[in-house]
C-alpha cells in the first residue's frame, strides 16, 4: 500500500484519485455541489432582461438568467415535475421556461406558474388534485454571487461572502483584471480531453513544466525559469496564481538546461508576441486558479476565462471565454485576437498540455496503487519566489484532502 | 474556372494532410486565415482558434506543427468537396465548399475528426491561384482534443 508521508501527505497523489468512480461521486458532491463558488458566466454574456445561457457545474447542468431588476438568477436544469433538462439551448432570450414534455411554466425566478390542465377537463375529469399547490414546485435554485462582471454560484446554502471565499491574497490578483470595467465578450473555445479534471488544474499550479515542456514559451521568451517568477496561494490551498514579469527571448545560463530553448527558431510573424502592458505591477502574464473550477488567464493582452467541466473521471471539457473591455479600441481588440493564437483549443502552448494529460491519464490508469511525487521547490505549500517548483500543486493537493476526508 | 478551384482545393488538403510545410505557399502574402466554430460564427464573435493576419503568421503555425508543438503522432486526411464558386468583375473568386476531416493515430482506428465549411476569397496570382481569405466554420463547437493540423 501506500506509504504516504505523515506530515507532509500533499507531496503524494494517489493515481486512482484520477480514475476512481467512487471517488468522482464524492467530487461532485463535496466539491462542485459541496461549500463552493463555482465559477459559471460573465455578466456581459447575459447583458439584458430575459437572456439566458446554459452551463455545467461537475456534472450539473444548470442555467442562468437576468430578471428585470438586473440580479442574475440561476436554476438546475431540471424541471421540477419528471427531471427533464428543460432549457434545451445554450442560450437566448426568454420571458419564461416551458419544459418541453409537459409544458409546466417557471417564471425568471424559477416559479412554477403553470401546469397544462391542471384542473382537469371539465367533461372528462382528471387533472391535479386540489391541494396541488404550484408554490410547493419551483425551479432548484442556486446561489449567485458577482464581482466586476463575473457570475459564480453555488449549491450550498450558507456560502461565504465571495471576497471572503477567495481570501485577501487572492482578491487583488482578480480585481488587477476584473477592475469594474464593462467586459467585452470576444468568443469562445471548447475542448473535450480525455483525461481526469484535476490533471488540468494542476497543469495551471505546475510552473515547473512551462519551461520544459512548451518550445514555444521558452524560445520565444514568454515564460521561463530565468524570468522574475511568484507563485502565491491563499491560506486553504484551493486558489493560487502563478505570475511571471518581464520577457526575456535571449539565450542565458537558464537555457543552457533547457532542451525546450531553439534558439535556431525565429517568427515569420513577430506581431503575435508584441504585447503592450495595460494592468498594475509588473507581471506580464498571470494564470490565477480558483477553486474549483475556474482558470483567469492573462497571457500579455489575452484574456480568458476557462471553466473545467467534469464528464466522468476519464475526461472533461474545457470552456474557455476570451474576452476585452467595452473601451478598448479596435488595435487592442486585435491584439487580443492575434495573442489568442498561443492558448485554447489551436494555442501555440496549449496543445502540448492537452495532450500531455492525456499521456498522463493514460499512464496512470492501469497503476491505482502507485502514485505521483510531488517535491520541486521543498515538501512545504508556502509562497515561492521563482517558478522551479510545484508549490502550488501541493497546496491544491493540501485543499482537496481537506475537503473530500472531512 | 471551377476546375481550377477545385484543383486549388485538392492541392490543399494534399498539403496539410502529407506536407504541411508547403501549405502557407497557398495564400497570397496579405492572406487572412482564420478558423472557428459555428457559434463564434454565428454571433458575429471575432474569436478563432486560429487567426492568422498575413502570410508570416501562416508560416508560423505551420513552423509550430512541425517544430515546437508536443502531441501524438497522427495523420490527417482532409476531403472537401460541394465546391461552389462566384466570380467577380475584379478576378476575384468568392468560393464555398465543405470538409470532412479524419484523424488516424499510429495505434487506433480511424475517427472522424471534424466537419465543417469553408468560406473562401481566392485570387489569381500570375498563372496560379490562390486564398487571399479562407475562413474555416467547424461545424461542432467542442474539438475533440485539439486542433494541431491546420483545417
């Protein structure tokens, strides 16, 4: 069996977490349905009275709507009469939900305000019986909680206040992109990849990988180990940011160790590197996790969001919604455009990772009993100044022990 | 002329699907090239996965297939076909067709990959043609894994 060490368990990770059934079950309980804010819209996708979209929260299909006083309200998917995913279209404009079968009727808040013959027919019977009350039968709703026009939500009932939920290290690290400003949705990208949710987020905790794995980042200087590097988590271990300041493309005593640096490679096209610097502090590209679904990604003057959506323990989808600022001129919406070129589902680095997940899911799986080590950069999950460790991976690991062995 | 389109077209899919190198030789040095799914499409978003401004950014990411991208060996095999052209009074070719694109692995049966369509402009250039903008709409919004070969 495994021997896990007592003191430090977050530098082991058990390779069945990745691929046990029993074990997903208990994620989508006591994670994405447990005490969390689950990451789910940005306001701007929803901007008028009546707009909904769909989504999924782990497994939940869920769906989003604006009411006329403005306040976004989310619901299951899942009519309250037969369990019917009712909203069958990923978004639009509505007045009210009808479920499809039977054609009950919820108000934008999730009311249930009509049941077809619900009285019966007056000829032939039937119908409810009398002390059927339509207020007894409304939507499940969930909690909803935004900041700067980003929509979370949450199964629990009793959540914390969101600031609170992402903790002093990590607010300020999410108001330096998400500053008040109107947000400008620019589209989206989705994936499906064949490997275990988590794999992903540790993928965004691990910087030790990003100079090893991506050619790209390393020649072209986006992302290196010879750069000003942090990684800082907040106090449970769940959220954490890895940022890197200042590009360097040359060759340095960094480089020499590097297999991933060519330096006999150049761009044809060097205008999908130039980025102009437009947030506070010195960072040039931040990836911000939140638990626990939720990647906030600045890569020079790329923005996105990318939402992990579980599909069984093998595999998950990846939504990714890039987006601007209302004010930006149309040379900054370009620049966002081009830059987009280096992440999602056709990005210059992001491919590597996609398919190095599922090289790990694959090389895991028939090995339940063997397990990951996790020791770059010491045993311990404090802050780190520099990118050569998996600090953050094992704080992640330290968070999630918390919440599934409680 | 739809038959030099079309031979435009094959000459494509041969490119991509055995040497991706020559394909940027395709576009004239201004081209836009840009691929995206039927949803950005359809609401008028500006997002591509791929969104090339000029002929430098398509040797790029040609440069990137071959160069610096980490992924599983795999083999592509691209056919177009519904090739349906308009001509312009300025030369110019406004050209739609339709793909189909297989993916094949060195250890699995083959899968289809994707499908989709394109929208084309092309251009004569001296005694050959080719795309001044293609855009390319998958049909699916969710790529299986990701999308590494040019579509």
């Amino acid at each position: 069996m495994l021997e896990t060490p007592a003191r430090t368990p977050w530098t082991r990770v058990p390779y069945r977490w990745y691929t046990d059934a029993d074990v997903y079950a208990r994620e989508q309980e006591r994670i994405f349905r447990g005490r969390a804010w689950n990451y789910a819209a940005l306001a701007c996708e929803i901007p008028s009275h009546g707009d909904f979209k769909t989504t999924t929260i782990g497994d939940a299909p869920i769906v989003l709507v604006r009411e006329k006083s403005g306040a976004i309200n989310a619901f299951e998917n899942r009519c309250a009469h037969r369990g019917v995913a009712f909203c069958y279209t990923a978004h639009g404009n509505a007045k009210a939900f009808q479920c499809p079968y039977h054609q009950w009727t919820y108000d934008l808040k999730g009311k249930l305000i009509g049941v077809p013959f619900r009285n019966g027919i007056e000829t032939l019977g039937g119908g409810m019986p009398a002390e059927f009350n339509l207020a007894d039968h409304p939507l499940a709703r969930l909690n909803v909680a935004q900041r700067n026009g980003v929509v979370f939500v949450s199964f629990h009932d009793d959540m914390e206040p969101l600031e609170d939920y992402l903790g002093p290290a990590m607010v300020p690290y999410f108001d330096r992109i998400f500053d008040g400003r109107e947000l400008k949705l620019l589209g989206y990208e989705r994936q499906v990849i064949e490997s275990n949710w988590k794999l992903y987020m540790e993928n965004l905790k691990d910087p030790y990988h990003a100079s090893l794995l991506h050619v790209f980042f390393a020649t072209f200087g986006l992302f290196r180990f010879d750069q000003p590097a942090w990684c800082t988590m907040d106090e449970t271990g769940g959220h954490s940011v890895m940022a890197v300041a200042a590009r360097s493309a040359e060759a340095t005593e960094a480089t020499k160790g590097m297999k991933s640096f060519r330096s006999d490679l150049k761009l044809a096209g060097p205008e999908l590197i130039q980025p102009v610097p437009e947030f506070p502090g010195k960072a040039i590209g931040v990836m911000q996790t939140l638990w626990p679904n939720l990647i906030i990604q600045q890569q020079s003057n790329t923005l996105a969001t990318r939402q992990i959506v579980t599909k069984g323990p093998n595999s998950f989808e990846l939504h990714w919604t890039f987006f601007g600022f209302a004010d930006d001129d149309d040379e900054m919406t370009s620049r966002r455009l081009r830059q987009a070129n280096l992440v999602g589902t056709s990005g210059y680095v992001s491919i590597d990772d996609a398919e190095v997940l599922e090289f790990s899911q694959k090389g895991a799986t028939p090995y339940p009993d063997n397990e990951g080590v996790l020791e770059m950069g010491g045993i311990e999950t404090d802050d780190q100044e520099h990118h050569i460790t998996e600090v953050p991976v094992r704080a992640f690991w330290r968070r999630y022990r918390d919440v599934m062995e409680a | 002329m739809i038959q030099r389109v079309e031979a435009l077209y094959y000459d494509y899919a041969q490119a991509i699907d055995e040497e991706v190198e020559r394909w940027p030789d395709l576009f004239t040095e201004d081209a836009r090239y840009r691929v995206t799914s039927r949803e950005n499409y359809d609401r008028n978003l500006p997002l591509a996965p791929i969104y090339c401004e000029g002929r430098g950014m398509i040797l790029d990411r040609a440069m990137a297939v071959r160069q610096t991208t980490v992924y599983a060996t795999r083999f592509m095999r691209h056919a177009i076909t519904n090739v349906r052209i308009t001509e312009s009074p300025d030369g110019s070719i406004a050209a739609r067709a339709n793909f189909a694109i297989y993916e094949t692995f060195e250890d699995t049966i083959t899968r289809l990959f994707a499908v989709g369509r394109y929208i084309d402009t092309i251009v004569p250039s001296g005694d050959i043609l080719l795309f001044r903008d293609k855009l390319c709409i998958l049909d699916s919004n969710v790529v299986i894994g990701s999308l590494i070969y040019p579509v």
